[in-house]
C-alpha cells in the first residue's frame, strides 16, 4: 500500500510537515544578520544548501511565520543589512541553536538569549559564532518570495566570501574531518541527527 498526497487539497502545515519528514537529513544554517541599528540576530534554518561553487553561492529559506504570516527577523534584517554569516551547527552547540530558535522581539538577541558569542566578521559588517568551527561570511544576492501567507518560503542566496574553519576541525592532511567536526543535522518533527556514523563508495566517473 502507498499513501498518495495530493499537495494541492491538504492544509499546508500537514504538507510542511511530511515535507520535513521525508527530505532529510538537512543540514542546519545558523545564520547571523543585522538590523539597520547594527543589533545582531541569530536563527536556524534547514532549509539549507550549496548551490553554486563558481561562484561560490549558498542558500537558505526562512519562511513566512506560521501562525501570523510575518517575515521572521532574518529575512527583515537581510532587506536592510545585504551582508550575513553561515555557521555550521555541530554537537557542541546543538542544543543552545535550538535556543536561538525563539522568536525574541525583533531587535533582541538570541546570541545572549542562547548563550553563544558574536565575534566581529573581517570582510562584512556582521558577526561570527565563536563556539562554531566553521563561520562563512556571505554578502547577499537575491532574495525570492514564494508567497504571501504562513509558510511561504522565501529563498536567500548568498556568495560566500570568506571561510574560517578552525583548525582543530582539521585532519592531517588538512581537510575538514567529519569525527572531529561532529556537525549536526535536522530530521522531521523535533528530531536532529548526527553525522558520526558514514560509508563511502568510490565515485565510478573518477575510477
Ligand atoms: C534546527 C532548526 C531548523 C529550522 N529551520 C527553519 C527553516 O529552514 N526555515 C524557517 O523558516 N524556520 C526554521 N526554523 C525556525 C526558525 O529558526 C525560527 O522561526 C526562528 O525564530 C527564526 O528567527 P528570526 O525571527 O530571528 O529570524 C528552524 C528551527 C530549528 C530549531
């Protein structure tokens, strides 16, 4: 037996979470914004992916609040401040991200509020996570609405200009190491994953 849903005669919220059940695992963006009075902002979003390396572009898609329909606070800043950093979220820290997820007043700070520290970026007006090996500091391409009500997503794409990977993350031969990296990942309902356990297969167009 297959269960078939129609997306077009389903509420959207049980489409969002199927959805969410189904595409995974997802990697998580903690993404740090300004608004225009500077006041830094920090918010999860799985919504996540690469999408371009020449370029090197980015995106992720915060959608239009569920219950009131509003622009969360990331995407406000990002219409006002076009610069924004992209931390990795890994073991260490996945529970104070979790945090940084509540909707604090706009203007308030989930850095405080989830206790991670905003270190000042080097190429952009913005801020890095200290307590995130992996920062990237991205200046803003497009923005893409998708919509008008709750759950409409909205695509942010941005170039990546500067990578800081500390280098405790680093194996000997100077590439990232997963087991030391431990990045965390999203699955569906209130579910995370982590990345420590992985296969390999040779690519068959590099043999
Ligand atoms: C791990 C995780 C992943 C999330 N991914 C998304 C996402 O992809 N899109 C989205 O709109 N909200 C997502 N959320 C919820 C937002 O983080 C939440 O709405 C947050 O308050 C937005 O913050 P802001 O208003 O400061 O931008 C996620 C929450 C968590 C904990």
């Amino acid at each position: 037996m297959t269960l078939t849903l129609d997306t077009s005669d389903k509420p959207w919220q049980e489409i969002y979470r199927r959805l969410t059940e189904i595409i995974q695992p997802r990697p998580i963006a903690l993404a740090s914004t300004l608004n225009a009075e500077g006041q830094p902002n920090l918010a999860p979003f799985s919504f996540y992916t690469l999408i371009s390396c020449n370029p090197p572009y980015l995106a992720f898609c915060p959608q239009l609040a569920g219950r009131t329909g509003q622009k969360k606070d990331t995407l406000r800043n990002l219409e006002v401040h076009p610069q924004f950093v992209v931390a990795t979220v890994t073991e260490a820290i996945a529970e104070r991200v979790n945090q940084a997820s509540a909707p604090l007043p706009y203007g308030e700070s989930e850095f405080a509020y989830a206790g991670l520290t905003p270190l000042p970026a080097e190429r952009i007006r913005g801020n890095l996570v200290q307590e995130s090996p992996v920062n990237m500091e991205c200046e803003l391409v497009e923005i893409r609405n998708y919509g008008s009500e709750g759950g409409a997503g909205n695509l942010v794409v941005g170039k990546i200009l500067l990578l800081h990977i500390d280098e405790a993350v680093l194996d000997a031969a100077g590439a990232v190491d997963p087991a030391l990296l431990k990045a965390v990942g999203r699955m569906g309902g209130e579910d995370w994953c982590r990345t420590s356990e992985r296969f390999s297969y040779p690519r068959p167009d590099r043999a």
